[in-house]
C-alpha cells in the first residue's frame, strides 16, 4: 500500500464498513468483492438496494456484475488507461471538484493534465476493450456522485505497475474531492484477516510500527530507547529480495512465522531453490506446510482459538481475539515461543500479560495509545486512537491529509511485462475463490469446504475452449515460460476470450509454479501475480 | 416528524415511520415473534405479535403495523395471550416432538414459547407432514418436518445474500422449503439461513451431535480469515470449537460467509503439529521445546557471529495477531540487530 501513503500520507481503507450502505456510487476495480470480500459485498448490495448504483471494472464476471449498473471488461493490465480516460472525460466536462482541488491538494497543473490528453475514451476503448459509451458514462457518473466510494484489491496491486494504479486511483478520487468525508473515499479491501495489522506493526524493511521510517534518526532513537536496544539503520530486504539474496548466499538464515512463500509467491521453483539455499531455516505454524518441509526446526504454534491478542481488519479497526481452546500436544502461542528465543539470544523479553504488549504498542505508535483491551470489548476500535477518551476513527482526512497536501500524480500507461505472442496466446491471471483461502493450508482441512471445491481448476471463456475442442472437465496443461501444471477445464463466460483464470489454493496444480517473480512493480517490489502469459494444450 | 402514542399505559415519542414492534423492541416492551428479524423486511407472517389497538375491531399485527399519532397500544391481554397460544399450540401439532434429541434444544424459539404457554397436550393432534430424503450438501441439514414456515431464511437468502437458493414450494398443508425442483441445496453456503432459523429445521451439518446448547462455551472471536474482521462467537464443547455463530449487533451484523461459519474444523484437524521439531539427517525427529529453542538460538548466533546480522532475515504472517507480529519485528530489530524483516501480505 505504498502508493496511497505517498499521495496522502497513509496508506489505508480511509472509511469502514458500516459507511458503504450510504455510498450512493460504487466503483469496484479489481476487486471479486463477493468472492473474496464477503460481508463487504453484503454492505455493497445493501447500498444497491437503497438506491446507489455500483459499477464494477473487471477483466472476469465476478459475481457482484449482477448487481451493477455498469460492468466494464477491461483486459487485464490495462486500468492505468481506463483510469487515465475516466479522468480525461472528467477533466474535459469540468466536473472536478475545483474547491477541492484548490485548498487540499497539489500537483494539479499543466502538467497532470498534459499527461491525460492523450487518453480520449476513443484511445481507452482501444486500449482496454472497453466501450468508451461504458468509459463516458462511468466518468459522468463517479463525478456526479455524493458520496462516491472506490474499492479495489490484489486486482490492482498484484501488477508490475501495481503503484501506478494505485496513483491513478488517488487521482480520481482527489479530483473529485470524494476524501476525507463520511462514505466517500478510496478504499483498499486488504486480503487476509491481519494484513493491515502486520503492517502497522512495522513487519517491514523500511518502517518501525506505525509506518515510522527507520532512517530518521530521531525515530530510531525513540525506539532504542524503548527498546533498550542499539538498533541498525541499514533498511532491510523485502520479501522478494530475501529469496534472491538466499541463492546468491547473502542470506543465510530465515525465520518465517505462519506463511507459505513456497504456494503464495510466484515462481515455486524459485522460491524452493532460494529456501533450500539457505544455511538455517526455521519455520513456525500449525501445519507441516509446503514451505515448513523444507525447514531445518519447525516449531508448533497455537491458532487463532487458542490464544488472546488483536487483530486488524481493514477498515483499521484493531479487535479481539480469545482463547476458547487449549492448543494441540506442545503446541504454545507465538509470543511466547518468540520471547523464549529472545530470551536465549540474550536478549530479554518478559512480558507478565499480553496486554503488557498490547500497552508496549500503544507507546511505540500514539494511533493506538489510547486502546485497551477493555476498551476493545465493545466492538473494537479504530486508529487513529491517541487517547484514552478518543472514540476511534471511522473515516480518515476529515481535516485534512497526513502529508498536508493530497499529492496528484502523473501516470503514464505501461502494459504489462509480459504480452501474448504466438507460442503464450493467453493471459493467465491469478486469485482467490470462495470456498478456500490463501494457500489452502486451512480450509483444504476442512472437510465440507474441499467436497464442495475439492480440486484445482482453470476457468476458460467456452469460446476459447470450443475453438481449441475442449470440454468442461478436460484435463489441460498449462504451461508459461517458468514451468507447467495440469489441472480440469471449468468452461465460464466469467473470464473474456483470451484470458484464463487459476485460484492459487491448490498445491496439487498451484498457480505459482506459472507466475513471474521476476516482474516487479518498482516501487514496492510487489510480483505481477494478475498478468503473465501461458499457452494451453490438452492433454 | 415525530409521534406520540400510547403502549401500555406509557407515552411514548417516536420517529415516524416505525412500526409498533420496533418501538416496543426499543423500550422493552416484549411481544413475542417468530418470523421477523429487524435485519429483514418486515414479513407479517407468523401473526404471533398480535396487539390490540384502542379502537380497532380486531388484533393486529405489530411487526407490520406502523405507529401514529394518539394510537393506544395493549402489548397483552388475555385475549391476545389466548391467541398466541393457540398459534403456537397449531405449529406444535404439526411439529415433531423430539426435543430430547434435537440440535437445536435449549436455543429454540418455538421450545421456548411451548415453555412459556406451558403446552403440555395438544387439542389440535392430527396428521403430520412426513418428508423423507436428505439433502446431500456437504454444510446445512435440512429437516423440513420442524420447519414452521416464517419465511426467514427464504427473505434472508434473496434480501441479505442476493441468492435466492431457496423458494416456499407448494402451498396449504404441503407447503415447504426447498431449492427449486427439490434438489440438494447447491448454493454459497454462507449459513445465514441456518443463523436466522427459528426452530431445529436448518442446522450446521458439522456440528451435529458433537454438544448440547447447555454445555456449550461462548467465547468472543474474530474470523481468521479474510480482512472484513467479522465478529464470530465460537461455541465450544469439551476443548473443541463445534460451532461459529455471529452476534446481529456485531460488525458484520450477524452475517457470515461459508468459511467464517463452518470453516472452522481445521482447528481440531489431526494434521495439527504438535510437538517441535529438528530435521536430522533430512528427517524430522521431535524436539522438547529447551532443546528446539536452544538450537534455533545457538544457529542464529553462529551465523550473526560468521556473518553479520543482516545475513538473518524474518518473514511474518497475516495471520498472527498484532501482539506477535509487533514483537516479532522486535526480535529482529533488537535481538538479532537487523530490519530483514516482512510480511507476505504486501502481495
Ligand atoms: S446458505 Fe446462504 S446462499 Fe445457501 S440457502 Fe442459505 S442463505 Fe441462501
Ligand atoms: S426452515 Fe426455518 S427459517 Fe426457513 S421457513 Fe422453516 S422455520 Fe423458517
Ligand atoms: S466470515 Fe467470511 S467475510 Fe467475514 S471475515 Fe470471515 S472470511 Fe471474511
Ligand atoms: S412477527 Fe409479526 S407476524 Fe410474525
């Protein structure tokens, strides 16, 4: 989420859930809100059923077309250009926000608007697929809007120019004034259930918790001293340069709690070789996963039942978890097999309760200073919290943004790293579906949820599959420039011709053997999971 | 614009536009009900929340009733008391009488108004709607014959879920619930259907016989997966999670998706790992925990000492709580010295 924290000064949904039942306008881009955002897409209906209107931007049918007014079918890899002419027209018909535009933002100039000239609805039919009837009336539409709220997910991340939807996003809505007010604003829908929380949590190279920058000086030494620790002002690796760093042996020890790198990151050949490479690997979870067989110690750890703590859903709202039950065998709770280890490295860590860390927290980022557990029991409560008597946040920039200033960006369009040729003729995009989550390494143990999608699959338009004489149930095989996979045709007008469509749930047929680690988006390292290329036989 | 009326004896002000149930339900007042649900559209079906208005020749129903101005409500009397009764008695004739071994018993409202009318015989015994067959779906059972036909799960599906899985089939005596053309419920198994129902008509195929209501814990969740963070109330028997149910004033209103509500079996799964352990030999042999942990730290050391800290990088989870994952960059920041540190879920 680097792109929306460069333009405003925080990257996060800037309103909740509750709100969404009061946009009058829904634009969902990249985002199968029904599948993977449930109780989301519930509010988005009920928002349908008081009269707002929802328009989707998807390359596939996701279910949530049947509720729109408006579903536009752009190819894969093209939202920069969609974007860019939906601004274009909005620009051309004056409907910015020219208050808006004036007092909370900058970079709104020749420029910026140099930038959208070339992207008439004529040239983003062209690009995208889209009609540009679809393209005027979706513009004229968001423009006119009340209280417009902007969705998206991996859709629009999961790219090498991942920033740059993200900027073009942050555009629209700067452009339209539709931050920083009750129901209107731009909303990422995080994927797993504390993604937005492990982020805050300063899980991340560059950033203590609280999205603090490690090479200011003075942050580093509040945290020593917090920590009564001498702390190192050298930014980590990501994610995806440890793994390349593990294969050239600048790495030599990893210690990875509760993923799955080897399913849920790109290129499995890679990521296996990169672990393997490495002098130790310690893997905690509650499962023998993919990646914990690899591991030199694996250490049992206890599930969300059995333990108490926090997590942080989307909309920024930190709530409670209990324990119900007792963990299996030996199995302990993560923290304290952390500060066990933490212990032993000479380090110490004792915390008496749990919430003596939870407090800890509060005084390493002031957004959570003002929560306690207690206060946690009705409900949850939403950061920025400073205080003990502050009621939480439900929506952000009410009086302005982070940074001072909403940041315009220019955005050129640059297509995706890999196009279709004769030997790859597909596009091959990547997600999720609604009876499994993630790797699998949950739900597929879950009896009734595997009888109801028991394998992988590849969605191909019936189209496609009846030039190429394939019927539903077919055994195909895959096959992209890194390796192959067989899997079951599953005929569906949900994905267009030419693009095909494989959950990354299954092991057995996983998607990530066929996606590219190597392109990155440059900004924030993030692998284009949604584009690469594949070729289909029968097999 | 407001109204006054009049419930019970008590003036009451109101808003406008709410029916005589809502106001009731907003001050205690009680009237029982059995096909309505304030997430839903009022239904009007049931007519066990009868009320008397000052005035009015006959009893009306309160959930489908909107207040005015001056109008004087009676929540009870003995006619209204008598009425219920008898509405309940009916259902009660056409319902099978095994609450011993019912599901459902202990968390059952039409158990609880047979409690309160204290119907012990039944005046009204007669045929009974038999239906045999099961539905094959890997997730809800489907008992027609407890079913009392409030509607509720039919509303729930088509206004909530935007389904529309399920229809009321047929009519008077033979009247039932049911996908169309009687086949399995094939569907998104969200179990909003099985929250909403009344009686032990729908219920979670996995929880079947693993605990009666009265031994169960409730303990105060949030659903592990996906990001909405949805509120879960696990019900727990004998150290094992049996069943995942939501509060209506929760969050998510109640309302769950198919994992959030029966996806919660991995929990209990044998696969679990149980113990620590050290692959020797490429073979995984278990550890105690002094022994796993003294290794690991010993490792970390060696190669911090060969090879700088920043030769030791740390990948954390989605899935793990603020608490861990905070401490968990800690551990590497402070204790190994480096800022090798992400998580996953950038992607
Ligand atoms: S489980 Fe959900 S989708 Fe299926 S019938 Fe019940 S309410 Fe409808
Ligand atoms: S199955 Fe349950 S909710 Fe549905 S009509 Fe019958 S009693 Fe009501
Ligand atoms: S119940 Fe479904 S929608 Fe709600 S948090 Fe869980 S997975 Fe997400
Ligand atoms: S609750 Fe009013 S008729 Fe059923």
């Amino acid at each position: 989420m680097v792109g929306l924290a460069t333009v405003f000064g925080s990257g996060a949904m800037t309103n909740s859930i509750p709100e969404i039942e009061n946009n009058d306008l829904l634009f969902v881009i990249g985002s199968n809100t029904k599948e993977n955002h449930p109780i989301v897409a519930l509010r988005m209906m009920k928002a349908a059923r008081k009269g707002a209107k929802i328009i989707v931007a998807d390359p596939r049918r996701v279910p949530l077309v049947r509720f729109a007014h408006i579903w536009m079918q752009q190819r894969p890899g093209t939202d920069v250009a969609l974007l860019n002419s939906m601004m274009h027209v909005i620009v051309k018909e004056g409907l910015m926000d020219k208050d808006f535009i004036v007092f909370r933002t900058e970079g709104f100039d020749q420029e910026f608007l140099k930038g959208l000239d070339e992207f008439t609805p004529e040239v983003g039919q062209k690009i995208t697929g889209v009609p540009k009837e679809k393209i005027i009336e979706s513009a004229r539409l968001y423009a006119g809007a009340s209280s417009p709220g902007i969705y998206y997910t991996m859709g629009i991340t999961q790219h090498s120019h991942g920033t740059d939807n993200v900027f073009c996003i942050a555009n629209l809505g700067l452009m339209t004034g539709s931050l920083g007010k009750e129901s209107s604003g731009v909303n990422p829908l995080r994927g797993q259930n504390n993604v937005q929380g492990s982020s805050d949590m300063g899980c991340s190279p560059n950033m203590y918790p609280g999205y603090q920058k490690l090479t200011i000086s003075t942050i580093k030494e509040k945290f020593e001293t917090l920590w009564g620790a001498k702390l190192s002002d050298r930014e980590g690796m990501t994610a995806t340069d440890m793994l390349s760093a593990a294969e050239a042996k600048e790495l030599r020890a990893m210690y990875i709690m509760g993923e799955n790198p080897v399913l849920s990151d790109p290129d499995m050949a890679h990521t296996v070789k990169a672990l393997g490479a490495l002098d130790f690997l310690v893997v905690q979870d509650i499962f023998m996963t993919e990646t914990a067989e690899l591991a030199d110690v694996v250490l049992p750890a206890a599930s969300f039942a059995e333990k108490e703590g926090t997590f942080t859903n989307t909309e920024r709202r930190v709530q409670r978890v209990r324990k119900a039950v007792s963990p299996p065998g030996e199995a302990r709770e993560d923290l304290w097999i952390i500060a066990e280890l933490s212990n032993r490295m000479g380090y110490e860590m004792k915390y008496p309760r749990i919430e003596a860390v939870f407090q800890e927290m509060g005084m390493a980022w002031p957004a959570m200073g003002g929560m306690t557990y207690s206060r946690l029991n009705r409900g949850g409560l939403q950061w920025p919290c400073p205080t003990q008597d502050h009621p939480g946040t439900p929506y952000l920039f009410k009086g302005g943004f982070p940074r001072g200033k909403g940041r315009f960006t220019v955005v050129k369009y640059r297509p995706s790293i890999e196009e279709t040729d004769e030997q790859y003729p597909f596009i091959l995009t990547t997600g999720r579906e609604l009876f499994h989550y993630h790797t699998g390494s949950m739900t597929r143990r879950v009896d009734a949820l595997n009888k109801v999608s028991p394998e992988p699959f590849v969605e191909i338009n019936p189209e496609d599959a009846r030039d190429m004489a394939v019927e539903d149930g077919a055994m195909l095989r895959v096959t992209s420039r890194r390796g192959a996979i067989e899997l079951k045709a599953r005929l569906s007008k949900r994905p267009d011709r030419g693009v095909v469509f494989i959950p990354f749930h299954f092991k057995e047929a996983a998607a990530n053997v066929l996606t590219n680690s190597k392109a990155l988006d440059p900004f924030c390292k993030i692998p284009e999971l949604k584009v690469s290329t594949v070729r289909i036989e029968k097999v | 614009m407001m109204v006054t009326l009049t419930i019970d004896g008590r003036s009451i002000k109101v808003r406008d536009g709410s029916t005589i149930l809502q106001v009731s339900r907003e001050h205690d007042f009680y009237i029982p009900t059995l096909c309505d649900d304030p997430r839903l559209e009022p239904y009007g079906g049931c007519r066990l929340c009868l009320v008397q208005i000052k005035g009015m020749p006959r009893p009306v129903t309160a959930c489908t009733t909107p207040v005015t101005e001056g109008m004087n409500v009676e929540t009870t009397n003995e006619e209204i008391e008598g009425l219920r009764r008898t509405i309940v008695e009916l259902l009660l004739s056409d319902h099978p009488t095994d609450c011993m071994i019912c599901e459902k018993a202990g968390d059952c409202t039409l158990q609880e108004l047979a409690y309160f009318y204290n119907l012990r015989e039944n005046r009204f015994e007669g045929e009974r709607r038999q239906y045999s067959g099961s539905d094959g779906n890997p997730f809800i059972e489907r008992n027609m014959e407890k079913c009392i036909l409030c509607g509720k799960c039919v509303r729930v599906c088509n206004e909530v879920q935007g389904v529309s899985a399920i229809e009321i089939a047929y009519r008077g005596f033979s009247a039932k619930v049911c996908p169309p053309f009687e086949k399995d419920l094939d569907c998104e198994f969200c179990g909003q259907c099985v929250s909403v129902c009344p009686t032990g008509a729908l219920m979670g195929k996995i929880s079947m016989g693993k605990g009666r209501q009265k031994d169960i814990e409730k303990v105060e969740s949030i659903c592990p997966y996906c990001g909405c963070g949805c509120n879960i109330t696990l019900h727990v028997a004998r150290n094992e999670v049996i069943r995942v149910s939501s509060r209506p004033e929760s969050l998510n209103e109640g309302w769950l998706c198919v994992k959030g509500r029966f996806g919660f079996r991995f929990n209990s799964s044998p696969d679990r790992l149980k113990h620590p352990l050290i692959k020797r030999n490429g073979r995984f042999e278990e550890a105690s925990w002094d022994e796993a942990l003294d290794y690991v730290a010993e490792r970390f050391g060696e190669i911090k000492e060969k090879h700088g800290a920043d030769a030791i990088a740390g990948l954390s989870s989605a899935r793990c709580t603020n608490e861990e994952n905070y401490l968990f960059q800690k551990f590497l920041r402070a204790a190994v010295g480096t800022n090798n540190i992400d998580h996953c879920a950038r992607y």
